[in-house]
C-alpha cells in the first residue's frame, strides 16, 4: 500500500503528539530494538506520518512498531513498515504504513474519536 494523503480521513496533531517505535525485524532477523522517541505529525486507519531525531531505514525487509496512548485507556501498537522518509533540518519526517488489520482500524478510529472528543 502506497502512502495516500487522500484517505478517507487523516487526523493531524498540532502540536506532535509523542510515542515511541521499535524495530521489530531487520535483514531476516526477527527482535526487538530499543524503544526510540518519535513524535505522531498525522494518522489514519492505514497510516502514520511521524517524525524523529534518528535516521530511520527505508525498506521492506525492516518491520516497526509503533506505539503510543491517546486516550489514558488503551495503548496502540501499530506494526507496519516506513515506506518514505523526508530529511528537514535538524530530525526527518517518515510515512508508515500500518499492516493490515480490520481490528487495528477499526481501534483506530475509535481512539480518533475519543481524542477529538475529549479536546473539545
């Protein structure tokens, strides 16, 4: 799946809202990395635009996770795998790409819809 900026919703975090992300296989070797900072610029059910100090690596053979709380209830954690990377200044913003899973959406959304709920 290719990152589409015309899903059928996107949620932008002004400001970035923080989690953490970890490698989860590199190279054919399954694991687990150390957790890394990330801050969550967008997300939809398919995907996550973040942004880190760390220069991430753009493959297929490198599987992420992602995880962060938005409501105080549930911890999200998203596999899935970086699928562009942008350089800024001083961190880069990344595109992931959510593996697919109808609960993980649908999880997704809800949690969506709680945050914006609760900010109002």
């Amino acid at each position: 799946m290719k990152y589409n900026r015309e899903e059928s919703f996107r949620f932008n975090f002004n400001p970035p809202f923080p989690g953490y992300f970890t490698i989860t296989k590199m190279k054919g070797l399954e694991g687990m990395s150390k957790m890394g900072k990330m801050e969550i610029l967008d997300l939809s059910p398919g995907g996550v635009k973040f942004q880190s100090l760390l220069e991430l690596p753009v493959n297929q053979d490198t599987a992420f996770s992602l995880s962060f709380t938005l409501n105080e209830e549930n911890e999200l954690i998203l596999p899935g795998s970086i699928i562009w990377k942008q350089k800024k200044l001083n961190h880069y913003h990344y595109g992931f790409d959510i593996a697919e899973d109808a609960e993980k959406k649908d999880m997704i959304i809800q949690e969506l819809k709680k945050f914006r709920k609760s900010r109002l």
